[in-house]
C-alpha cells in the first residue's frame, strides 16, 4: 500500500482522546486538571500534525466514557481512530478497541487485550515471567497485610493499575517497614487496594521506542535518564511530575537523551526489548521501559504500548532523532491503521 498522502479518497481521521471527569479521579484535582489539560494539548498536536496530509479531514474529540460514541463515530462518519485515549472511567480503556472492531472502524495502537494487559502490574509482569523476560519480584499488599520480609529493602509502592506515573512521588522508594506501611497507605487512599511492592532497582532506566517501518519492526532507539543532578537521599526514579510537570523541578532535574551503552548492554537491551514486544503481541509504536542494575542485569519494569506522543515525549524525540519530522512519524502511525482498513486515500 501507498503512503498516505498519495490516492484518490479523502479520509475521515478522529482522533480519539480521554477526558477525566471528577466522579473518575480519586487523586488530587490539581493532577487530574494537569493530567487533562496535557493530554488534550498532545490530542491537539496529533490533530494539527495529521491536518498538514492531503485530503485528510481530521477532528479532534475527548472522551470520559463510551456513551454516545458509536453514535458519534456514525454521525461523523470516521473512517479510522487515531485513539490515543490513555484513560476512561474505571478500568474501560480497553473497551474502545473492542468498540471499533465492533464497529469495524480500523484503529491506530494496540487490541484489547494488550491494553488489558499491560494496565494492570501483576498482569504484565506474569506474562513476562511465563516468557523468562527479568522483571524485578512483587508482592501485593492488600488492606490490614503485615509485610512479610520476603523482599529486601528499599523496595517502590506503586499502585496496581495505573498509567503515566501516577501515585509515583518522592516517597514512593521505602527503606523500612515503617515508611512501606505508611507509603502503601498513602498510595492506597488515592488508588485502592492492593498496593504492589517490588524491589527497587538502583541502577540506570533506559527506554526503547518502537516503530514499525515498511520494511518491519524496528526499535528507532534507546533513550536514557540521568539521574545525577537528582538531590542525595532522593531516589532515582521517574515521578509523576517528572513526567507531566515540565516546570517542577521533579522534571528539570532529570536529563533525556540518547542511551550511552556498551555494545554488548546496547544488544541485550534491543534482545529483551524485542522479546518483551513479541510476548505481549504488540504492535504498531510503543515504548519498553528498562532498569539497568549495577551488575548489569536488564529489568523490564514497564510497557507502554500507545505511549504518549507530544512533542517533547520519549517516542517522538527518538523518532526525529531517527530522521522523521512530527508528520512523519504520525502518518506512519495512521498508515498502520489505513492498511488494516484498506484504504487508500491522498
């Protein structure tokens, strides 16, 4: 198939994103009215990027649920989603790529039951074991739990379904019993039990884009993040403003930019990242998010399979790195999509 961008057919885009409304969030409003504002500003370039294709007719629509889509898609008259929904009311993220197969309307990003899969922790980290992918051991704390000792100290609270680094702070890295309880605690009123333990991992996090190109799969590159401007006695992690706040100082104190690996740890990140991709039946564009320990042993600790596309995200700086513009990158995302419709438009 043709490149979008050269046919016959004008083609209806929508590009689908959530809105989070306030009966859906247990957090802070404050996060809640960043979490949306960041997104609609990212849904919004996605748009304005598709818009500069020949004959694509692109609109932008926010989503809280799914009531009244289907009669929306219909009265818009879409042809393909660009969904790039990160969050719905309750655990219905994954229902939107079942909604459009339902409706037969081909979609950009991943099917159901990978994002079933990799919104919930415990999930994802039993598929990557049944696959012998390294993911640092868990263990769930549930309401009234006594930790048991099994993991040594510090371990990372984090809850068990969430994106996008939330309910991740400075105080989610524990060093005692005293301060797990407190943090499961904390991470708990916000989010719900269980809480999910693991160890935590000193060491580096690199993280891997993926793309596929015309000619296959393709991991466009590895990022990595610096964690040495980050304060003694502060842990080395990615918070939730670190990823969302580009003016905390969570987010200044980290530097992004291309992996600086050995050869033989640069080929055991592209081995795990591929094998992690190919165990959970990904497909078109994501990230695989890695810790580096010490030793060098390689963690998966996250994957992100539609990851987040703004401008100054992981995924697309990779991509520019690699030769694309914004555009680019984007079309060949919504190429995937067009293809799986058989489309051809201009």
């Amino acid at each position: 198939m043709d490149d979008p961008g050269q046919g016959a057919t004008s083609l209806r885009v929508a590009v689908l994103h959530g809105a989070m409304s306030l009966e859906q969030w247990g957090g802070a409003e404050t996060e809640r009215q960043e979490i949306n504002t960041a997104v609609a500003e990212m849904a919004e370039a996605v748009g304005n990027a598709l818009r500069s294709t020949p004959n694509a007719q692109v609109i932008v629509h926010g989503i809280s649920h799914l009531r009244g889509l289907p009669q929306w898609l219909r009265e818009k008259r879409v042809d393909v989603v660009f969904n790039v929904c990160e969050f719905l009311d309750g655990s219905e993220i994954h229902r939107i790529p079942m909604l459009l197969e339902r409706q037969g309307i081909p979609y950009t990003g991943n099917r159901a039951p990978v994002v079933c899969l990799t919104s919930d922790r415990v999930a994802l980290k039993r598929r990557l074991l049944r696959h012998n992918i390294a993911t640092p051991p868990f263990h769930l704390l549930h309401a009234g739990d006594t930790p048991d000792g099994r993991l040594p100290f510090p371990l990372i609270v984090k809850p068990v379904k969430e994106h996008a680094s939330g309910g991740i702070d400075d105080h989610s890295v524990v060093q005692d019993t005293k301060s797990l309880r407190e943090q499961a605690e904390h991470v708990a009123a916000e989010y719900g039990w269980p809480v999910l333990v693991e160890p935590y991992i000193e060491g580096s996090e690199v993280t891997a884009s993926l793309l596929e190109e015309c000619d296959g799969l393709r991991i466009i590159g590895l990022r990595e993040f610096d964690f040495s401007q980050v304060p003694p006695g502060l842990p080395h992690i990615i918070t939730y403003r670190a990823k969302w706040n580009v003016e905390s100082e969570d987010y200044k104190r980290i530097r992004r930019g291309p992996a600086r690996l050995s050869p033989e740890t640069e080929a055991a990140v592209r081995d795990v990242t591929l094998k992690t991709w190919h165990a959970l039946g990904c497909r078109d564009y994501g990230r695989i998010d890695m810790r580096i320990d010490t030793e060098g042993r390689i963690f998966v600790i996250d994957v992100n399979p539609d990851c987040s596309l703004e401008m100054d995200s992981n995924w697309i700086l990779t991509a520019l790195e690699e030769g694309h513009t914004y555009e680019t990158a984007l079309r060949r995302i919504l190429w995937l999509a067009v293809g799986r419709g058989h489309r051809r438009w201009e």
